[in-house]
C-alpha cells in the first residue's frame, strides 16, 4: 500500500470518495484552532484560503525553529565536554 493511501485512511478520509463540503469545513475549523496566529483573533470569520495559507507559514515557521534550536545545541554541543552527562543529553536531542 502506498504511503498516500495509508495517509488518507488514517485521516478518514478515502481516496475513492469525493471530500464532501462538511469535511472541508470541519478540517478548516480545526486547523483555525490549531494555528495561534487564527485562534487569537477576535474575528470568527477566517476564509478556507486564509486558514491555508496562515497553516503554510505557521508550519515554515516551526521549520525554520527547529533548524535554529539544532543550530544552538549543535554550537552547545561542540563547547561542552565530550564525555559528560550534558553531552550526552545535548547528543539525545540532536537525534
């Protein structure tokens, strides 16, 4: 089975139905919950392309985080004693 189907039948979501407009709506919704920079404002009137495009650049943004905090404890690592407990700990999060 390919990783797109096992993705859409875990999503509930069939490859071999049409999406209906309710489940569009409801997956809307809840990614308005998800992203902060939706859930903060005091409109509830957010379009579908709007709640996309805020997803898009909340996800680069989590990206662009995560490849900072590697950076930083990759610089940490590099400073700290090879063989203490703080390495090790340092080594844990980089994998």
């Amino acid at each position: 089975m390919s990783s797109r189907r096992s993705r859409s039948r875990q999503s509930g979501v069939s490859m071999n139905n049409n999406i209906t407009d309710d489940q569009i709506t409801d997956l809307v919704s809840k990614l308005q919950r998800l992203i902060p920079e939706i859930r903060n404002r005091r409109s509830d009137k957010v379009s579908a392309s709007n709640v996309l495009q805020e997803t898009c650049n909340y996800i680069r943004n989590l990206h662009r985080e995560v490849d900072d905090l590697s950076d930083r404890l990759s610089e940490l690592l590099a400073t700290t004693d090879n063989d203490s407990a703080q390495a090790a700990i340092i080594r844990s999060l980089l994998m």
